[in-house]
C-alpha cells in the first residue's frame, strides 16, 4: 500500500491483515522505510506533502 504520511495506510493494513488472520492466511507485515537509520533519514526526507500538512 503507498500513499502519503497520515492517511492511514498503517491502519487499513493492520485491519486488512487482521481479516486475512481470521480466514487462516499467513501475513507477514512489513513497513518502509524501515525504522533504521537510513529509514529513518529517508522519512525524514520524505516526511509529508507540505500542503497536507495541519
């Protein structure tokens, strides 16, 4: 799933995987970038769309 921070890409896939659980599917989730530390300079780098922001 991609889309931009905030929108609630996390959420929906959490609930997403949770369904599939219930329906006997393995799910492995993953994010990216990862919370490393080159993930972490690449989120801050990308962090949000500046006219979204609150």
């Amino acid at each position: 799933m991609d889309g931009l921070s905030g929108v609630g890409k996390t959420t929906t896939i959490t609930h997403l995987a949770q369904l599939l659980k219930t329906d006997n599917v393995s799910v492995h989730l993953t994010a990216e970038p990862s919370r490393g530390p080159i993930g972490q300079l690449a989120y801050e780098l990308t962090d949000t769309e500046p006219a979204l922001v609150r």
